[in-house]
C-alpha cells in the first residue's frame, strides 16, 4: 500500500441517499449492554477511523488475503464445520 488516507479519500465516489433503505442494517446493542454490560469504547466515527489506519498500517495482513493464502487458512482451520 504505502499512501495514506488524504490519498484514499479522493477515491471515494459518494452516492444519492436511499431513504429508510439501510434501517435493515442498523443494529440495537440493548441486549448487550443490559444482560452483558457491554459498553462501545469508541463512537462510530473514532472506530471507522482506527479501522482504516489499521488497514493501511498492515500491509503483510492485506497481502495474504489478496494472495489467497488466508482462504486457504480459513479452509483449513474451518472447512469442516
């Protein structure tokens, strides 16, 4: 990889709102949080932030999944279930 976010950003293409459209993907942490005591550490956009500077910053992990030598890790350690 080796580019940093300012260059990933003039990447992203932004599409029109489909109103009500991702409601389906919206999750409700109340069970979690009351029958686990599960508390977020970061809000939405802090974690997609870490998210992306852990991409960029695992060159050798990206490299094995575009390899397919993770599918092959995954086959091996999983295919039988």
């Amino acid at each position: 990889m080796g580019k940093d976010k300012e260059h990933y950003k003039g990447l992203i293409d932004y599409v029109k709102d489909r109103p009500g459209h991702d409601r389906r993907y919206a999750i409700n942490c109340d069970k979690m949080k009351n029958e686990l005591g599960w508390k977020q550490n970061f809000d939405f956009d802090k974690g997609l932030d870490l998210t992306i500077d852990w991409y960029l910053t695992n060159d050798e992990w990206i490299s094995r999944v575009r390899s397919g030598e993770y599918r092959k890790w995954i086959e091996k350690n999983y295919g039988s279930r």
